[in-house]
C-alpha cells in the first residue's frame, strides 16, 4: 500500500480511475454532506502523494443546502480526457427513477 487517500468515509461505491490522466472519481460520503454518496476527485497520476482537486454533487447535496436533499450518487463512468465527458448515475433502481449529470473541465 502507497498510501491512504482520505480517511473517515461514510461510505463508497463504484470509483472510477482514469489511467490515462490520473484522475480519480471516488464516490465518499464525507462528513457534513447531506447525502452519504457524493463524488471527491483527486489526482493520482503520482498514487504515493494524491492531490485534492475539489468535491462534487448536485446542487442541495452540500452541507446547509436548504429543501429535501437530492438522491445519492451511484457511480461516474469516464470517457477520459479524449471523450471529454465524465457521466454520473444518480438514483440508480431507487424510488423508481434515475437521473444523470454531465461534467467536464477544459
């Protein structure tokens, strides 16, 4: 083992890696978030020292959002950075519905 990402998670499920950039999509559920599935992207492309990039979800999921909170995160699935897309499954099999988001920074 290299090294421990981030500690104290509530959960995770369905990560995704891009090899080819480094990229890390790890579904966490980080204290404070409303949901207990929400999207933390790090650099890995050097796996002993990871980089925080930023936290991800969907608007109402992040502490002190007001009204109901959003569904949880499922899983991303990357097309990497030539496809330039990155897709997010929420809601999967859940309350009878399943949403998707569509993010990608130049």
């Amino acid at each position: 083992m290299l090294t421990t990402i981030v500690k104290g998670l509530k959960g995770t499920h369905k990560n995704w890696w891009e090899c080819d950039s480094g990229i890390a999509y790890l579904v966490s559920g980080i204290e404070g978030w409303r949901v207990r599935r929400m999207t933390q992207i790090y650099d890995l492309s050097d796996p002993a020292n990871p980089v925080f990039i930023r936290n991800f979800g969907l608007p109402g999921q992040q502490a002190g959002s007001p009204g109901e909170a959003p569904v949880d995160l499922h899983g991303p699935i990357s097309t990497g950075p030539k496809g330039n897309r990155i897709y997010f499954g929420y809601s999967t099999n859940k309350d009878g519905c399943c949403r998707s988001s569509t993010a990608r920074s130049s």
